[in-house]
C-alpha cells in the first residue's frame, strides 16, 4: 500500500495534523492501535486560546465553546495565607480572538475530532492497527503495521510520529529524548462534589501553595480535578477508597475538615518529565506531540503544545508536498524545538517549581509578586501572553488556517 502521507497516533495531535493535511487536499492514513472508541477518563482539560483558533478552523470551536467551562479568572492562594492572586483573562483582550481559558476534556476534544475524521473522504483511521517497525529511506518511509488485516508492509513519502512519548517512531528513527524527570510524583484525583460550594470564592482554576507543595483545583464539565505533589513511596499512593493521607489533609484544610466525605471517581499517581526529542525531523520522519517532548502538567500546556506541532507540521508538510521545497518542514522541526524548549518547557517548570516551594517568606513573597505583577499593565501584558501561550505559537498556524477547505463533506 503506497501512501503520500502516514500518521502514526489516533489522538488529539496525530488527528490534527491529519485535518490540516486533509483541508489542503493530501490524503491521509492514520494508524491507532487502539480502539474507535474513546474511554470517557480524566487527563488533561485546558485549552489555551491559540488551540481555538486551530479547533475554530477544524470547525470544532463552537462545539467547544458550547460545552466548555469557561475561566474568566485563576486564582493563586495559599492553604494557610489569607492572601489571594487573580489573574483575569480580560487581560488578553485585543491579543486574541478568543480571550479566555476553557477546561473540556481530552476524551471530549478527541472525540470530536475522531467524528471530524471520519468525515473526511480523504482521511482514513485504521483502528487496533500498531505500527511494529519503520524503515526510512531517502525517498520513502517503509512501516509494518499489525492489525485486523495482519501483518501489512507500507510505503509511504512522509511519516509522521504522533505516537506519544514511548513513540516507536522516535525510536527507530535513532532520535534522543534527553531530560529530566521530577522526582516527587503527582497524585490526581477527580470527584462529582461541587468544591466551588466548599471552598469560599473558589475560581474554576486555582494554584495554591503550602507548607507540603503544591495543590490545584481545576472545574472541568465532568468533575473538579485535584492534583498535588506528594513525597516518593515504595508503598504506593492510594485508590479511589483509600485516597492518599496528604489529599484529606490538603482537602481537610479547605472544606472544615470534611475531606472524607467527598467521594472521587479518580485516583492515581504520575512523574512528571522535561524531555524534548534530539530532532523534530529525521529524514522523511516526523515528530509532534508527546513523540517529540513532554513537559509538566501544571498550567495545562503539554495538549495545547501537541496540537500547535502538529497543525504547524501539517501545514509545512503540506506545502513541501504541492512545491517540492523541504525547506518547510526544516523550518518547523526548529522552530518547534526551539518553543519546546525556551518557551514551554520554562513555563511549565516555573508554575510546577514555584508552586512547589514550601517555606511561609517564599509563599508569601510569591504572592505579594504576583498581586504586584496582575496590579502592573505591562507586567501583566507579559503574563498573560505566557500564560495563554501566545508566544508560544508562529506563522504555521497561520498557514493551514488560510488553507482551502479540501477533504470535507
């Protein structure tokens, strides 16, 4: 089977960059070794408003929009100071068209754009289908897929890895993913319980410091989500019936000492890394996503980044494809590894470090900053745009965003 253009990855960047190609008219086959359907789980939520304007050219924003919570203000607090930063998303009016943070669910997102796939003629997702080798060479790419077909052998002119971060693309293609992993892992929890009707004032997304590190409480439309740092434990961290003991203190402390009646629907533990792939490019390989780095949770900026990469090497992509001129796509592999690593992965490593800090002066010293910083035009211009990953885009957004609307119904 000859392809122009193989997509290894069914999620929210391998399918983004499979409807960017779609909508300037290049065919498109993507592998997913999962299944069609998408497990209703709660990862990550934030969409930042340069992801709007990719979803608002994929068609997908309303839909978004309709269903999202919507965060017109985040909050930074402390479980014991009094003292409270907020910072107000009308601080990115006139930067954006869409000025706000909105929390809706990776398994909504990727729902929506598996429905924008498959009604796409141009677009085919062969599901339970995994890429199990990658050969490439100088004019083409040569993969064995294993699936409800068997064993096939495809050539394609392009492969893209969208594979996650244990992508088997990035590995046969020779490319490092150096960096560094957290050694205090994050426990996430998830619970029906309205915390807004606990916790007085409580903003739908809230950063608060403490004496033990970090804690946020993120509303999305399902649940409230509960994430902090908690010391490494060769014992395990919990389950759903027997929530880890620095959850109901932290918790304790917000809501009278009542932590244990609020029931969750989550509860596990993860490391957090700072890796980024040694290339973006290799040949007629290409990453995007997790597959070419991961970073930090906190601020919610690892999905957002994902989709960028793949909407910028789409658009690259597509126009090596109609002028031949691969100039494009060594444009997109540094400039993406140039964000990933001097704009996003400081970003991340500052809200995940700062949240983290523990002594009463350095709590109370980056609260008085940041009330400072919010109080200050300029300063807060500064943040908001880091914040909202505005400076953490280019012109290949751009690009497929003005592109023809080939490949839809």
């Amino acid at each position: 089977m000859n392809q122009p253009v193989v997509v290894v990855g069914g999620g929210p960047v391998g399918l983004t960059a499979a409807l960017c190609l779609a909508r300037r008219d290049i065919p498109v086959t993507v592998f997913e070794a999962g299944p069609e359907t998408v497990a209703s789980d709660w990862r990550g939520s934030t969409i930042h408003p340069p992801t709007m304007d990719i979803l608002a050219a994929l068609g997908l924003a309303q839909a978004v929009l309709a269903a999202a919570v919507h965060v017109e203000r985040v909050q930074y607090r402390d479980v014991e100071l009094a003292t409270v930063a907020t910072f107000d998303y009308r601080a990115l009016a006139g930067l954006t068209r869409f000025p706000i943070r909105l929390q809706f669910e990776q398994y909504k997102l990727l729902r929506l754009l598996r429905r924008a796939a498959a009604e796409s003629p141009l677009i085919q997702v062969r599901y339970g289908t995994g890429v199990t080798a990658v050969r490439a060479g100088s004019g083409e790419v040569v993969l064995d897929a294993d699936g409800p077909r068997g064993v096939e052998r495809i050539v394609t002119r392009w492969l893209v890895g969208g594979d996650g971060s244990h992508s088997l693309v990035r590995v046969q293609a020779g490319l490092g993913f150096a960096g560094t992993t957290y050694h205090s892992p994050s426990v996430v929890a998830a619970t029906d319980v309205d915390l807004a009707s606990l916790v007085e004032d409580l903003a739908p997304v809230s950063y608060w410091t403490g004496p033990t590190g970090r804690l946020s409480l993120i509303r999305t439309p399902d649940v409230w989500r509960i994430a902090l740092t908690v010391p490494p434990s060769a014992d395990g961290y919990g389950d759903v019936d027997h929530p880890h003991p620095l959850l109901i203190e932290l918790l304790g402390r917000l809501v009278d000492g009542h932590a244990s009646a609020i029931p969750l629907k989550q509860h596990q533990a993860y490391l957090s890394h700072q890796r980024v792939a040694s290339a973006f490019r290799s040949g007629r390989v290409l990453l995007a996503g997790d597959a070419a780095h991961i970073t930090a949770t906190t601020g919610g900026m690892g999905l957002n980044s994902g989709i960028h990469d793949a909407w910028a090497l789409a658009g690259a992509l597509a126009d090596a494809e109609s002028g031949g001129d691969e100039a494009a796509l060594d444009g997109y592999a540094t400039r993406r590894r140039q964000i990933a690593e001097r704009i996003v992965q400081p970003a991340t490593t500052d809200n995940r470090t700062g949240a983290d800090i523990r002594s009463d002066a350095a709590r109370r010293a980056r609260l008085d900053d940041l009330r400072a910083t919010f109080a200050d035009p300029v300063r807060r211009a500064v943040f908001a745009r880091r914040a909202a990953m505005l400076d953490a885009v280019d012109g290949g957004l751009v690009d497929c965003a003005s592109a023809g609307q080939g490949g839809s119904r």
